[in-house]
C-alpha cells in the first residue's frame, strides 16, 4: 500500500503525535516517557531503525524555547516585574514548555524515518552488518 504525500505527512502527525506504530497504528511506540520500544508488540515492527537522536530537543528548543524567551523578556520590558517574580514564571514556563513537547516530536521523527524509509547514506551495510549480528547473537542467547 502506497500513500500519496498528503497522507503520509497525515499519517507521519497522527502516528507520531499519539505515539502508536508507525507501521500498524496499534501498538505503542513508547515504553517510558522517551524510550522507544524495541518491538511493536501488535505487528512486531524492529524499531532499530530509529534514531532521532538530538532532534527533539531541537526542535523543542527552537520552536518553543526562543517564542518562550521573547515572551519572558517583553514580561520584564512591558511590565517591569521584581526579578524573583519573573523567576517564579519564567522557570516552570521554561521548563514544562520545553519538556513536555519531547514526545510528541521524538515520535513524529521516527514515524517520518519509517514512514519515508529514511536511513543515513552510505551507512546501510554498516547497519546490515551490525543486525546480522545482533539477530545472531540474540538467536544464541534464546537457544
């Protein structure tokens, strides 16, 4: 089954941003708050391929921190406020709203690296390699 652009961005959205599989839609891609499983446990999905590695925290950083700072600085410019109170706001607001969007954009990045087939170029013998021999060993340790 081939999805058009329009539906795999929807499909990239609606996977990452609920945390389900990216393959089936049902099984859940998280097993803490930003653990990805090893395998979907609906379809049996390898979740090896995803690495967003320090993606979320960019774009928490850059689409949520920077809007966040300007905020805070035209608090204390408009309303000149004592500086412990601007504290009190500015930390909580700082760091819930940079926290709590990591999930939903860490799942939107390995819903996008399954969903586009992305991998690393010139990295997938590498990759082959390192599976066969991970599969291998895993194979030894279960007999």
């Amino acid at each position: 089954m081939e999805l058009d652009e329009s539906e795999k961005t929807a499909w990239i959205f609606k996977s990452g941003w609920k945390g389900l599989c990216p393959h089936c839609g049902k099984g859940k891609m998280f097993k803490s708050w930003l653990k990805v499983v090893d395998r979907c446990d609906v379809c049996g999905l390898d979740y090896r391929f995803a690495s967003p590695d320090d993606g979320p925290a960019f774009f928490s950083l850059t689409f949520v921190a920077f809007p966040l700072l300007f905020l805070i600085v035209w608090m204390q410019v408009a309303l000149e406020l004592p500086v412990v109170l601007l504290f009190v706001i500015a930390i909580p607001l700082m760091g819930l709203g940079c926290v709590l969007p990591l999930r939903p954009i860490k799942g939107w990045l390995v819903a996008s690296q399954y969903v586009n087939r992305s991998v690393e170029a010139g990295t997938e013998k590498l990759w082959g390699d390192m599976h066969a021999r991970e599969d291998e060993k895993r194979g030894r340790d279960e007999d």
